[in-house]
C-alpha cells in the first residue's frame, strides 16, 4: 500500500509522526501538503530538519501533480495535512483513493470559536463539516495524539455540531 497513514495535524510534522505513528504503520516517506509551509523556505527548513525520514512537503497544486506517482510507488507514504479542510478536498473533492479508509487527527488547538473534543483537540464549525464530509465518504476517523490516548471516532463527537 503506498499510503499506509493518513493524518490531520495542525503541527503537520513533528517527531512522534516519526517516532510513534511509524512503528504501527510503515513508512518509508511523508508527504505533508501544505501551501504555506511548502512555499516558506523558513517552515520548509524547520520542517525537513525535524524528522529522521524522507520529507516531501508539497503545495497542494504539486500534490495534484505528483499524487499518482505516489500511489503507485512501492514505497509506503505518510499522508499529512495541516487541516481537515484540505483533507476533505483532497479524499473527498478529488476522490483520491489510497484504499485507506481510516484518518487520524491529532492536535487542534484551542482557539476563541472552537469545541474542544480532548487535550489539545479542538474544531472549529467548518472543521467538524469537513470531518462531516470525509466521514459521508466512508472514512473512519479516529481522534488520537497517540493510539494509546485516542479520545473516540468522529461519531461520538458529531452531534456537538449539529449531525445525527
């Protein structure tokens, strides 16, 4: 499988993606899509030196580009985005299909507006719509900074925004 994990994480790389989420998925790469880190050589430098793995971070119009290279190459890849905004146009919008049906979300800040769900896991309306949308695809996705903390499934925190 060339994707092995799919991700939201407003952090978008950091070294537990590395050092946690790689020993229960394979990863040989990470793909973070990201138009501001990706066209910030300042962010895109912190970025690549954080990480002991190959790094691709990508604006969204080169992740157009290159996504199907991606599923087809016999490598495993993480798939990060900063946001479920983008998320949900990238699986849901694009329909791309990397044959894994399960997105994890890690931290979302705590912001003025925002619902909080657990430490460090808060949505905004338009977050939760496109968790809402991901979710009408056939997604399960699981609220995890790491698996061994994971809060629950987007069912459980749905109606906190208006869905049955």
């Amino acid at each position: 499988m060339a994707i092995s994990f799919i991700r939201v994480d407003d952090r978008i790389v950091h070294g537990q993606i590395t050092t946690r989420w790689s020993q229960e998925y394979p990863c040989d790469a990470i793909v973070a899509v990201n138009d501001l880190a990706a066209t910030n050589p300042v962010i895109k430098a912190a970025f690549l030196s954080s990480i002991n793995k190959p790094l691709y971070i990508w604006t969204y119009a080169e992740w157009k580009e290159k996504c199907d290279k991606v599923l087809q190459s016999q490598k495993n890849y993480f798939l990060i985005t900063k946001d479920p905004i983008l998320m949900a146009k990238i699986l849901v919008d694009d329909g791309f299909d990397s044959g894994r049906r399960e997105v994890c979300v890690g931290p979302a800040n705590d912001r003025p507006g925002a619902v909080k769900l657990g430490n460090n896991q808060s949505l905004m309306q338009n977050e939760a719509d496109a968790f809402e949308r991901i979710h009408q695809a056939g997604y399960k996705i699981l609220f995890a900074l790491v698996r061994e903390d994971a809060i629950g499934y987007w069912p459980k925190f749905r109606g906190l925004f208006g869905y049955k």
